[in-house]
C-alpha cells in the first residue's frame, strides 16, 4: 500500500507541473489512482499537442487518451453527453 501512495504522490505533482506548464488546459482534470478525467474546450489539434506535451514531460511515465465528444467510459462508467447537454 506504501508504494500505491508514493505512486499517487508522485503523479499528482507530475501531473500538477505538467498542467500549469500548458498553453492548454482542461477545464476539469480528476485523477484516481493512475486514471485520469478531464474535460476541454479545447479543439481536437490542442488536445493532442498536450497529450504529446505530456508524454514527453517524464522519461519513463506515459499517458494514453480516450477523446470523445458524445461518450466516453472512465473506471467502468459511461459518461455520455446526449443531445440534450449539447446545447
């Protein structure tokens, strides 16, 4: 469990330079353990650049992404932006 918790640490500080160092940000960044959620008015282009940003911020730690503009699972929920939050 100590390790889990190093881990954690680690990441939330990683994770924290790597978002106040963007040009782009998430409007929401949400973490559990090594998953992270995040919400952008950013366009598809931004986001990538950041995904690649963050990559390559850390020599041996890698981020993966799921881009969505309707749904989207995350720990096993699906979270869905139907017609009626569109507007």
């Amino acid at each position: 469990m100590k390790i889990a918790v190093e881990f954690a640490i680690v990441m939330v500080e990683i994770e924290t330079k790597l978002v106040n160092q963007s040009s782009t940000k998430p409007i929401k960044w949400k973490c559990y353990i090594d998953n992270i959620f995040s919400l952008w008015d950013s366009n598809i282009q931004e986001i990538d650049i950041f995904i690649t940003q963050a990559n390559n911020f850390h020599p041996t730690i890698k981020f993966t992404a799921e881009i969505s503009d309707i749904e989207i699972t995350f720990l096993g929920t699906i979270i869905s932006k139907e017609e009626r939050f569109r507007n």
